[in-house]
C-alpha cells in the first residue's frame, strides 16, 4: 500500500474531507506515493504546512497559492510528477 507515508499521516488524510482542496491534494500525493518534501518544495511551503493541508487542519487561504496548489494537483492526477 502506502511506502512513503506513516500509517497515522494516511489515515488522518484518508479520515478528513475530501471536500478541502488540501486533503485532496494529500489523497492524491498518497496514492502516487509523491513525498512531502517535493509537495512543499514545489508550491513553496514548508513540510508542516503541506502536513496541515493533507489533514484539514488548514487551507491555503491566498489566491495565488491556492490557484498553484490546484493546479498541481491537477497534474498530479494527470499522470505528470
């Protein structure tokens, strides 16, 4: 199943709303084993920010990261890493 992610990180994201564009970005990042560190390294944020997200415990809140963060995710399930 799962390689690059503790069992408790999964099943947080796994347990929160996938209506959060966050914990639908961590669905996705889950299931394509895509590690942390290049989710935050590539929309400019820090691990623990990206953690926050995954879980619904936050959501990128400006526009301009937000609109990045869909669009990631759009390539994420694209198939492009």
């Amino acid at each position: 199943m799962v390689t690059g992610y503790s069992i408790r990180v999964a099943e947080a994201i796994q347990s929160a709303s996938d209506t959060l564009l966050g914990v639908r970005l961590g669905r996705t990042c889950l299931e394509l084993d895509v590690p942390v560190t290049e989710v935050a390294k590539r929309l400019g944020v820090t691990r623990p920010t990206v953690y926050s997200w995954f879980t619904g415990k936050s959501v990128p809140t400006d526009p301009d990261l937000r609109h990045k963060v869909e669009q990631y995710v759009e390539a994420l399930a694209g198939g492009k890493r």
